[in-house]
C-alpha cells in the first residue's frame, strides 16, 4: 500500500541550469503537489511525456530524495522519518542507478542481499530463483562488463528483488529491450501482482500499459491531469485508446502539439 | 549495523585487489618506480663521485717553485703545464675546461719566501671554474697541497717539524646506550617525510575512484536504495581506503628497500645505509605505527570528503592536489627546518606525526608527545567523517544535475 498526499518537489537550479532552461526562477518544481494511493495486489501506472515528474516522483517513493513537501508513506512507514523501513519494504530500478561492472552477477546480488540484511541461505535460494527466470544463470559468474545491455537491465531487476519486497516501484523498466526481454519483464510483473504485491511502473509505451495497469495516472508538467481505470480515463476523454486519451489530455491541459 | 560497514568495506576491498589495473598503477607501479628512480639517482650521483675521483687534474702554471712541482709531481692525480699566458688568457681555457686551474706565482715569488721579514708576504694567485666540479674538486687539492707546502716552509723556519706541534688535543665521543641509538639522521629525517607522502599517494587514487568515481557511474545511488545508513556507506569506504593506503604503502617501502644497494649515497648522508640500525624496538615500532595511523585517518577522510564533494574524478583530482602539495611541503619543512618543536607546534596536525616519527627514528621518542600527535589526528580524523557523513545525506552531493 502506498499513500502520497500533496506530494511536491523542488529542485534548487544552478546557474548553468537557469540559463539551460531560460528561466529566472531559483527554483525549479518538478512535482506540483499530487495526490494517489496504490493498493496491494494492484498495477498503477505513471504516464507523462519527458520531463512531467515521474521519475521524480518514484524517487521521492524509493527515499533517495527528500520531499519538498507533502508526505509519502509506504506500507505504512512514513518516508520522511522512517527511511530505513521503507527502503526494507521496496524495490526501485531507474536508468539512474547503475551496477559496477568490475563485479559479476552473482557477487552483485550477494552483496546486496547481504546489505538488506538477507541470510546467505535465503540469498541463494532467491538468486537462483530470479536468475533462472531473466535467464541470467548463464552468465552467473561474467563481469557485468560483458553483458548485453539487456543483460544488465535483467540483472538490475534481479538485483532490485533480492529482498523480495512487498513493493516494486520500476521506472520504465522495458525502455531497452526487445520485445521477448520486454515481455518476459511484464509477464514477472504479472505475476509479482498476483502475489499481493503493490506495483508502480511508468512507461512511454501505451500497449504495456494498456496490457498491465489497473490503474492509470497521467502525469503533466507536475500535475495528475486524469487518473483511474483505462475504462475511466477513455470515458473521461471520449477516446477509446490510450494513444488518443493521452494527446487529448496533452492538448486540453494547453500543451502544444507540432506536427 | 556495523555488520554493514564490513560488508561495505569488504566489497571495496574486493573491488581493489580483484582489478589489476588498480593492482598495478596502486601497488606494483609505485613499487617499481621509486625502486627505479632511486636506483637510478643513486648510481648518478656514485658515477659522479667516481668520474671526479678518476679525474687527473691539469694545472696551467705560472713561474713554479721546484718545490711546488715536486709536491704536484709525487700526487698521480694531478700534472703541471709550466705556461706563460696571462690571467685573461687563463680565464677562458678554463671556461673551455682545457685546464682545471691556473696557478700564478709572482716572478720573485721564491726570493720573497727566503727573505721574508714579516711584511710583504710572496703572492700566488688560484684561478677555478665555479661550473665544472673537476675543477672545483682542483681547488680543494691545491689547497690541501698548499697546506703541506706551507708546513714544509714552517718547519724550515722554525728548524723541524715538531715546532709545528703547539699542544696535544683529544676529542672523543660519549657512549649512548644501545637501545637509545638511532639511525642514520639523513635517514631519520627522510623516512618520516616518504611514509607521509606515500600514505597519500596511496589512497589518493582509490580514493577518488570508489567515491567520486561511484558517484558518476552512477554505483553509489544503488547503494543508497538499501536499508543501510548512508554514513555506513562512507564509513566502509573510509575504512577500505585505509587499509589501501597502508598496503600501498608497504609496498612503496619495498621498492625503497630495492634500491638500498644503489641509493644508500643519497638516502643517508653519510654513504652508509647500516640497515642493523633499523631494528627498532617493540615501543618505538608501536609508537611509529600509531603516528602512521595518525596520518592514514586525516589523509584517507580529507581525500573521502573532497571526493565527496567533487562530481566526477577529475574533478575530484582538481581538488585533490592541492592537499597533496601542502603535505608534500610539510614533509620537506621537516627534512630542512630544525626539529626542535616545542609548545604549540606539537599541536599542529600532520606536522607532529612527522616530527614524532623522526624522533623515533632517531631514538627519541617520547609516549607522551606521540599521544599528543594521535589526539590532533583523531580530532581532525573524526571532524572531517562527520562531514563525509552529512555530505552523503545531502541530495546535492549525491545527486549533481
Ligand atoms: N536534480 C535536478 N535538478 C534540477 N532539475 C531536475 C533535477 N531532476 C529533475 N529535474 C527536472 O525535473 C523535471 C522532471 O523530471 P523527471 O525526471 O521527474 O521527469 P520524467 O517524467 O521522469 O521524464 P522522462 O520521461 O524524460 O524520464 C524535469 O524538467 C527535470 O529537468
Ligand atoms: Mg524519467
């Protein structure tokens, strides 16, 4: 379960970052104060195009960055006091967040199994358990170095669920694979829900969140423009596709479209 | 909690001592370079002394007394041209090193020696190049060959060789304990100054690598999703990178060690590198490993927090070397300044961990003034991890954009 009330945050710009972005403003607010809750055993997914405030928002979600304001709680554990809880309770993949490379999979998972604080036991059972469904058994012992970048994207899964969390926060976790990796990835979601887990994932491709999501945010410049079911968001925009309810939002909430 | 801090400390070490080319540029390389430059300025300065030793000196001279050309004649390492040319001449022969001195005696030179009266005392005039050591190396043989001349017309005068004897005088040294005896001091004051600079050299490199370099690839921010306290994380990178630095150490050690037979000229003073004068006592090694330890805690947390702070490892870099110059400096102030500290300089961090250890080596040490120096160390050590440890819970240090 996941509860976000009056989420905001800002980001302190730098000089180059002000010219970058043509603004005076000090301050740039990436999320403009959004409310949501996710539910156990549920698929919510964060759509928006480039720069809305989705990533911002997970990483708010994940405690690897501070609330500007607003609150966040995570199975009942608050964000802001109770970090170290919240980070037991849940697994976050970005691009962001890489694996160092000098080391193999199976060093990789181990060490941080054991920073979760996971018996030896428990990480190999769980290891063996993911690596053979991503297909990483083969190249267990293969400087991370040498893999394939989808490869790596499997392994930074496997290495977010070692601790075999109650929620999985993934953004844009098939951006980079071929549609049988990609698939393999939403069937795991797939079954991740079915075991009660609470799952957040955002995507830029309408079809994986046609296929998956229970529920659906549409994220804009910082605000949730619509949320609900896919049948609720097509009502609301008169569309009967993603594709088309999400330009509607777009176009509605006064952004421009260049054709 | 602190299970963390090993499991942090034990992942850094791994990620060194598995990577060959950190082994190599860390370990192997320091090693075999100093071994190498110190062999290599030991034999320079050994092939000089020798080339000025085998060197026959030649005199240009004016008007010599037979007296004189017997004394140069009977020394095999110098001959005498009888020459004529004048002082202007001279100069520039000996700039063009055809001579290593010229020897100018007054035409009566020998007449006013034999009717010396006190005043109007016989002239002879010495001409060297300042640039050429042969010829240097000239002026100190024509005066010590002058001095023997000089007893030779004494003791005519005064009618034998014993008139030159005025009283007996004897000098001898005091006998110093065994366990007090230091080393060499050339070496006592050289060790200190290398220890702290290889300290940091050490873990400058992997250093900046495991935090800055984490930071943009990127590794780091994984670290953070865990449940583990952000100061763990630094606190297993600060200890790693200790452990790092004294390795790395040792192994720079070795390669002074390697070229004990070609540099034992320039390490020591004196030419003699007695290395049974190493065999310090159990009290002085502990004292100068708790100096050592001193400086690895504010090195390793100084390189850990610029690290920090920086966004990249050549930015880290930037930052880095400065600090390093003002410990390489420290080190020499030592080797130069007079190693009389007393008061307020003992509290002068790395400043007295060095002076200790010089101490130490020079069978001085002192309980007391080595607590002193660890205490300042500590301070400095544990002031600069709790920076390390605020920076990393700040979002800008972590997260640049
Ligand atoms: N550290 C930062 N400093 C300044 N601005 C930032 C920082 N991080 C994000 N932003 C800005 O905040 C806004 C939201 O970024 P965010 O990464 O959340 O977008 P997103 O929805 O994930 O976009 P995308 O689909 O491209 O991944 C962007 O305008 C971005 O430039
Ligand atoms: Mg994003």
């Amino acid at each position: 379960m996941i509860h976000v009330k009056g989420l905001k945050k800002s980001f302190k710009l730098s000089k180059k970052q002000m010219t970058e972005n043509k603004s005076k403003e000090k301050q740039k607010y990436a999320v403009k104060g959004i409310d949501f809750i996710v539910n156990d055993n549920e698929i919510f997914g964060l759509l928006g195009p480039n720069g809305a405030g989705k990533t911002t928002t997970m990483r708010c979600l994940a405690t690897l960055i501070n609330p500007t304001e607003g609150s966040i709680s995570v199975n009942g554990f608050d964000g802001a006091t109770e970090g170290e809880q919240v980070r037991r309770e849940l697994a976050f993949l970005t691009n962001e967040l890489k694996l160092d490379t000098h080391f193999t999979p199976d060093y990789t998972a181990r060490f941080f199994g054991r920073l979760h604080g996971l018996d030896e036991t428990v990480i190999e059972e769980r290891m063996n358990h993911l690596f053979d469904y991503f297909g990483v058994t083969p190249f267990r012992f293969t400087k991370i170095n040498d893999l394939s970048t989808g490869m790596k994207q499997k392994l930074s899964i496997v290495v977010s669920l070692i601790h075999d969390p109650q929620v999985v926060i993934f953004d844009e976790p098939t951006n980079g694979l071929d549609i049988i990796t990609a698939r393999a990835v939403t069937e795991y979601l797939k079954i991740l829900k079915s075991q009660g887990k609470t799952i957040i994932i955002s995507t830029h491709m309408m079809h994986v969140a046609e296929k998956l999501c229970d529920r659906i945010a549409v994220i804009m410049d910082g605000e949730i423009k619509a949320m609900g079911t896919l049948d609720e968001i097509y009502k609301l925009t008169g569309k009967g596709n993603l594709d088309d309810a999400f330009f509607n939002l777009y176009e509605t909430s006064g952004g421009q479209m260049h054709v | 909690m602190f299970k963390s801090l090993i499991i942090i400390m034990k992942k850094e070490l791994r990620r060194v001592f598995t990577d060959r080319r950190l082994i190599i540029t860390n370990f192997i390389l320091p090693m075999v370079s100093i071994a190498v430059i110190y062999s290599i300025m030991g034999m320079m300065i050994s092939k000089t002394n020798n080339d000025i030793e085998s060197h026959v000196t030649t005199i240009a001279a004016v008007n010599v007394p037979a007296e004189i050309g017997a004394l140069i004649d009977a020394d095999p390492t110098m001959v005498y041209t009888s020459v004529d040319f004048s002082k202007e001449e001279a100069e520039t022969l000996l700039r063009d090193d055809v001579y290593d001195f010229y020897l100018y005696f007054e035409p009566d030179f020998e007449a006013k020696l034999e009717a010396f009266d006190g005043t109007n005392l016989p002239l002879v005039e010495g001409l060297y190049s300042p640039k050429s050591d042969v010829s240097i190396e000239a002026s100190y043989k024509i005066g010590s060959l002058f001095e023997v001349y000089r007893n030779q017309v004494l003791a005519d005068r005064l009618g034998g060789e014993s008139f030159l004897s005025v009283f007996s005088l004897s000098t001898s040294e005091i006998m110093i304990p065994e366990e007090n005896k230091g080393i060499d001091r050339g070496i006592a004051y050289l060790i200190p100054m290398l220890v702290s600079i290889f300290i940091f050299a050490g873990a400058m490199g992997i250093g900046m690598d495991s935090i800055a370099g984490e930071k943009e690839r990127g590794t780091i921010a994984t670290m953070l999703l865990t449940p583990v306290d952000r100061g763990m994380i630094i606190g297993g990178k600060v200890l790693s990178l200790a452990v790092v630095a004294l390795i790395s150490t040792l192994s720079s050690f070795i390669g002074v060690i390697i070229s004990i037979p070609f540099s034992a000229n320039f390490l020591s003073s004196g030419g003699s590198f007695d290395m049974s004068q190493f065999a310090l006592g159990g009290a002085e090694l502990m004292m100068f490993f708790i100096c050592m330890i001193g400086l690895v805690g504010m090195y390793v947390t100084i390189i850990s927090v610029l690290s920090m702070i920086a966004n990249s490892v050549k930015e880290a870099g930037a930052y880095i070397t400065p600090a390093y110059m003002v410990v390489m400096i420290t080190g020499f102030l030592n080797m130069f300044g007079s190693s009389d500290v007393s008061g307020i300089n003992y509290y002068i961090p790395v400043y007295n961990n060095i002076v200790n250890m010089k101490q130490i080596l020079l069978g001085d040490g002192n309980w007391g003034m080595v607590m002193i120096s660890f205490a300042t160390s500590a301070v400095i050590t544990l002031a600069l991890l709790v920076v390390a440890r605020k920076l990393i819970h700040k979002e800008r240090v972590v997260f640049p954009s």
